[in-house]
C-alpha cells in the first residue's frame, strides 16, 4: 500500500505528551504538545481519533485548548502549537493504552475531527453547561473559554452530575470557576461516606439554574437518558428547543465519514457531528447502537 501523504486526513501526527494527571480510578488527562507541525486549532466540541502505536486509536474530545482553556490560535514560545489535553477513560485496548502513557512518550493525533459547540453563536446570552460523567471533558472548553471571555455572555451555571463522588472529574477546577464567576451545581446518584453535597439526577440541578430561560443556550453531554432528560427539563423551563445542542457518542471508526460505522439515520456522527441541535438528535436517540 501507498502511504498516506503528510497532511492526509488519515495520517497521524506525532504529539509528546507532557503532562499525566489521574482523574479517576479509571480516567487520565494528557496534556500533549506537537512534535513539529501541529493539526490545526481545534474548536471546543471537536475531538481527535488518537492513535496508540502498535495497537490502534479511537475517538476522544479535547478537554482544554491553549494554555488558559481561552487561547486562541497562539502557541507558547518555544512550542509549535497550542498545548492540548485530552481525557480518557480506559475501556478497551486502545484507551488503556493512551492512559498508560507518561511524559516524554508519544501519541499520534487525527483532526481536529467533527463539529464544535459553536459558542460563538452564542455571544451574549446565559449558558447552561450540563455534564453526565465523563461528558464535562468535552465540555470543559466552553467553560473555560466562556470564563476566559465573560463580558462576552451573560449567567454561567455549569451542571455537573456523577455516578458517585469518586466519578467526578475536574474536582480541584469546580471552586475556581466559581470564583471566576459561574454557578456550579454538582449532583451524585450514590453518595459515599463524607459527601455533604446533593444527591440525585442531573434535572433537579436544571431547575436551579440561575438563567433566563428565554434567552440562554444550552450545551450538554453524558449518556443518553441523561441528555433526553435534561433537555426536556430545559426546555420544560423555557429553554428554546433551538438553542439546546447534545455531543453524540457512537462507534466511530475512520472519524471521517467513509466507513459509515457511526451512522445514526441520516447522520454520521463523526462527520455531522458529534455536537448536533436537540431537535435534529432527539428522534434519532431512541435508536440503539449495536
């Protein structure tokens, strides 16, 4: 077979990773700089097919662009593109290994892949950012950026929910960014020994957002359900249907839309989405993935 050129949608780029940080019993964040040219920029929402040498790659989101989370198109002296951070739970083959790496090794990346949250479209409005576990990763980036340019929107609440204490990610970031002005409302389903915070699904979190519902966007990720409810609760408030967008999860196997393992009826999620309006991803969503 032919290689595939430099700068091929296919070809991964070799980024080092810098940094490992443990978020949970089974979640790492990397922190990755480029080995010499860098992909381009990417935009809060997207994700990156990472690659593990001599095991294979998957789908992961960017869990921080820039150094500040609201950098835009600069890179550190002495780098040659803005450091990223990814977060990755290991699941399989392929997640265990990224999760494995350490400082000085290197990982290939693909992309930036998909469409973004498009916060732009959504300058001056309140935001509602809602997380189901492991979906805060790829919501991080708003929040960041949204803190990183505040005059630019209106009330920040940033919804977080976990299966258990243990499962939330990002525990030392919740207290700053709400020093930096977001509400922070954190929910558990089951409590362990010494939680003092709340306990229960993600919508009761919904209903004591501090928004206006007329006039705020929506951006939410987690499992499913937990997407369906919330946007119903949304919504339910007063949140325009129009302006609640979800990050689908499906199995993505090439991230560009030829093998078609991600379709979900029209879409395929790796090219189409993964962030896609609630009307369009709502009917879709009772289809399981097999």
């Amino acid at each position: 077979m032919t290689p595939a050129p430099p700068g091929h949608p296919m070809t991964p780029v070799p980024y080092r990773v810098t940094a490992r940080r443990v978020e949970t019993a089974d979640t790492v964040t990397l922190a990755l700089e480029p080995v010499a040219a860098p992909i381009p920029e990417p935009a809060p929402g997207q994700f990156t097919m990472m690659y593990a040498f001599g095991v294979g790659e998957a789908p992961i989101s960017l869990s921080r662009i820039g150094a500040d989370g609201g950098e835009r198109g600069a890179a550190p002296a002495g780098r040659a593109g803005p450091v990223l951070e990814q977060t990755v739970r290991a699941v399989g083959a392929v997640t265990r290994a990224v999760c494995g790496t350490g400082p000085g090794q290197v990982l290939g990346l693909r992309g930036p892949l998909g469409t973004g949250w498009g916060l732009d479209g959504a300058r001056g409005r309140d935001l509602v950012v809602a997380a189901g576990g492991i979906g805060l990763a790829p919501l991080r980036p708003v929040v960041l950026r949204a803190l990183a340019e505040r005059e630019a929107f209106g009330r920040i609440a940033v919804l977080v929910g976990a299966r258990t204490p243990g499962d939330l990610l990002f525990t030392g970031e919740l207290e700053t960014w709400r020093a930096r002005g977001a509400q922070v409302e954190v929910t558990v389903d089951r409590p362990a020994p010494g939680w003092t915070g709340q306990v229960g699904l993600i919508t009761a979190l919904a209903r004591a957002a501090d928004i206006d519902p007329a006039r705020t966007a929506a951006f939410v990720c987690g499992p499913e359900i937990m997407m369906r409810l919330t946007a119903e609760a949304l919504t339910g408030l007063g949140v325009p249907p129009g302006n609640v967008r979800f990050s689908l999860e499906r199995n993505m196997r090439c991230g560009v839309g030829w093998c078609g393992h991600c379709q979900l009826g029209p879409l395929l999620v790796c090219r189409d989405g993964p962030v896609v309006p609630y009307e369009r991803a709502a009917p879709l969503m009772t289809v399981r993935e097999l």
